[in-house]
C-alpha cells in the first residue's frame, strides 16, 4: 500500500476521507478533508487508501512513497472536522513564531501565534518582556482547536533576551480550572533548533509547546449555604475604621448590594432591540462601573451573576479581570444559590 502527494485516503477510526497535500516529519502527511478546504495533519498508521477501504480493519499498515499519485476517486458526503480533529494526538497549548521573509529570502520579523489544538476552551494571559521591559500583553480566550496571532517579534528583538510569561486556565462547565504558568525564554540557539511543522497552521515555524496536558476538574461537591457561609463569611469592619469614612461612604457602603446581576432584561427595557453585540456592550459597561464602585467603597468580594448559556460573557469578563490590578481572585465555581451562573471575585 503507497501512499503519496494526491492520493485519496480513509481515516480508519471515522471513515472520513481526503486527499494527501503533503508529506511530513515523523511519518505524518497533510490531509485536505473533502468538502470543507481544511488541512490536517494525520499520522500514516490512522489512514489507508480509499480504494482498498472495506468494512473490517485492514491489517496490512500504510507507509509513505513519495512520487505516486492518485486522483481518481469519488466525493465522499460531507463530514464533520471537529470529530476528525478529535482523534489526531493533540500538542496542547503551544507557541508557534512564523517567520515573515524580506526580498532576500531572510525572516526579519516572526508573527507570534497562540495555537490550541485540544478539545478545550482556554483562559490565556501572555506578557513577553524585551531587556526586562513589557513590549506585548494580551489576556483572552484561546478557542478549542483554534490559533490567535498575539503579536511580532522583530528578528534583532532575539538579541533582546525575550521572556513569555504564559498563563493559562481551561474553561469547562464547571467553570475555570487551577492556574497553570509558564515561563519561556528564549535563547538564539534554542530558537532556531526548534522548527516543527505546527498543527492547524500546517506549515515550518519556531514550535514551542506551553501546556501539553490541560488538567481537568472533578465535579464538586454540592455544598450547603451555611458552610459556604462560614468558608467565606466577611470579618466585621472594626468601628474606627468606620469613623474614618465620610458620612456619604459609610451610607454608599451600608447599601451596596454584593451581586450583580447582568441578564440584559434587569439592565434595559428595550433589549428586544438590541442586538447580540450591543447587549454585550451594555453588559460590560453596567460590569465595568460595578467593580469600580466596589474598589472605591473598599468591599472584599462580590458576585457577578452572568448565567450558563454558551459562556460569551463569562468569558468576557473573565478577561476584564484579568487586567484588573485590584482583582486577587476570581471564580466561577459551584455555588448553592447561584449554580455555575456567576463568578466570585475577591478583591
């Protein structure tokens, strides 16, 4: 059995097919899966030509010969990329610099891209530092199977001593699991020994991987309110402290109300009208002037009740607070009054 540049070939765990776009390191090629003009790649083991496919297990094994072809074959139905994807041995989160080439054929800057080929939405925060200064920050969500381009890196920045500091959270329906960090320097020698063909971007880049296994969380406990009480109760302000408040802070504080709750039907009376984005907007606006207020008045923690759904503005205001330097902590873990709907944040 051969296989080589254009020859159609069937997944032997999902059936689906492709077509072979190019031969890889480490015995993998690049397949095009038909019907959606998206490349992955694919370990040979996992493949067989179409052709020969019939429905028991094949026992003879794939192996690579470049030059043969093969293009006569029939369009398999439509398939679904997110359940190929899923069999291929994922990397976790990685950092990939792609070189960007002058007229001579020489990289003089890198493009910086954030690439997670798993199955699991991800919290990243990202600091690269150039001779001890911060040059780039971006907090923000990293999407299941999907890359972000952070930023560049131009190429007499190596000489700079470039340092990522990398932090990262995985988003499951239990809310965001413990805090992972990495720090990552690197070194001109190092840099240029590390090129790999990078998963999703298919193609030769300064691969680095971050985070090869995103730790999950074990359902929790349910939790009675009064233990959760007695975990998080708020120590009483002592009454000096109190005293020294203006009469306008004490009254502000003595009514301020710990939870906020963000369904867009409690913030307007026309939200019917709005659409997805501007009910966002106002979402964020209404969060935004909440935590300011609660840093002002001193308060140690509140709640922001943003609901389940698909988990848009979870993770939006997971990032607002990320960049939030009075923010300690936050999390959206169980809670017995609010489930999984809101993110406990401590100042």
């Amino acid at each position: 059995m051969l296989f080589a540049v254009g020859t159609r070939v069937r997944f032997l765990h999902s059936r689906d097919e492709g077509v072979v776009t190019a031969l890889l390191d480490n015995g993998m090629v690049n397949v095009l899966l038909d019907d959606n003009d998206f490349e992955i790649p694919a370990f040979i083991d996992d493949l067989m030509r179409a052709e020969d496919f019939q429905d028991a297990n094949p026992s003879v094994k794939a192996r690579i010969v470049p030059g043969k072809q093969n293009n006569n074959a029939e369009q398999p139905p439509p398939i679904s990329i997110e359940t190929q994807y899923s069999i291929l041995k994922s990397f976790g989160i990685q950092l990939a610099f792609d070189p960007v080439l002058n007229a001579q054929g020489h990289a003089e800057k890198y493009r910086i891209i954030l690439i997670n080929d798993t199955q699991h939405d991800t919290l990243i925060g990202l600091e690269l530092y150039l001779n001890g200064r911060l040059s780039i920050r971006y907090n923000g969500k990293l999407a299941r199977v999907s890359t972000f381009l952070a930023g560049e890196l131009l190429f007499d920045q190596l000489n700079d001593g470039p340092v990522f500091e990398i932090d990262c959270w995985r988003i499951t329906t239990q809310g965001t699991g413990s805090k992972m960090h990495k720090t990552l320097r690197l070194k001109p020698k190092q840099f240029f020994s590390k090129v790999k063909t990078a998963p999703l971007l298919n193609k030769k880049v300064h691969l680095f991987r971050l985070f090869e296994t995103l730790k999950g969380l074990t359902e929790p406990k349910e939790e009675g309110l009064d233990s959760y009480t007695r975990r998080n109760v708020r120590p009483v302000a002592h009454w000096t402290d109190i005293r020294e408040r203006m009469p306008h802070e004490v009254l502000e504080l003595a009514e301020f109300i710990p939870e906020l709750d963000l369904h867009i039907q409690n913030l307007t009376a026309n939200h019917q009208k709005l659409s997805k984005a501007e009910i966002l907007r106002l979402q964020l606006s209404h969060f935004e002037s909440y935590i300011e207020k609660a840093v002002r008045l001193g308060v140690e923690r509140v709640f922001i009740i943003h609901g389940v759904g698909k988990g848009r503005l979870r993770d939006a205001i997971a990032s607002r607070l990320l960049q939030m330097p009075e923010v300690s902590t936050f999390r959206n873990e169980y809670h017995p009054r609010y489930g999984y709907g809101a993110t406990e944040v401590v100042f």
